[in-house]
C-alpha cells in the first residue's frame, strides 16, 4: 500500500477491513474502490461446552447490530462500515 501511497503503482487488490483499518490509522491518500471481488466471512470460536458463553456473546453481537455501536465502531477503526448488512 505504500506504493500506492507514494504513486509508484496505480492499483492494490487486498482485503478490505485490513486496508480499511491501514487507511484509517496511516491517513493515507488512497480510497478504496469498487464491490467485493469475493466474500470473507469472520466468526468467533468458543469450546463445545461454553454454551453459555456463546449466548451471551450472541445477544451482546446483536445488541450492538441494534442500538448502532457496531456500526460506529467499524465507522471509528476502520473509516468505513464493515459487517452485516
């Protein structure tokens, strides 16, 4: 990304919440472009037996979904919106 940055080359293909977040924190003179070349799902692992565990974060995951805090989060760190739709 840096030599995008800097000119040397005119295009950069890369994961999205990466370059979002590097973009962000560096104030880069770039923006991301375009749709999705392909989708790339993320998820939290929990053991087997931390059902309640699971839950719980379930219900906290969704809340923020809800009230927004997701949203401004992702809006926060990475400069745009990346999640559920």
């Amino acid at each position: 990304m840096q030599d995008l940055g800097s000119g040397r080359i005119d295009a950069f293909i890369g994961a999205q919440i990466q370059m979002a977040f590097r973009i962000a924190e560096n104030n880069e003179p770039i923006r991301i472009v375009g749709g999705l070349l392909n989708e790339s799902f993320k998820g939290a692992a929990f053991r087997k037996e931390d059902t309640q565990l699971l839950e719980e974060f379930n219900k906290a995951f969704a809340e923020m979904i809800k009230d927004g805090s997701y949203k401004q989060l992702s809006e926060k760190w990475f400069g745009i919106y990346i999640g559920p739709e």
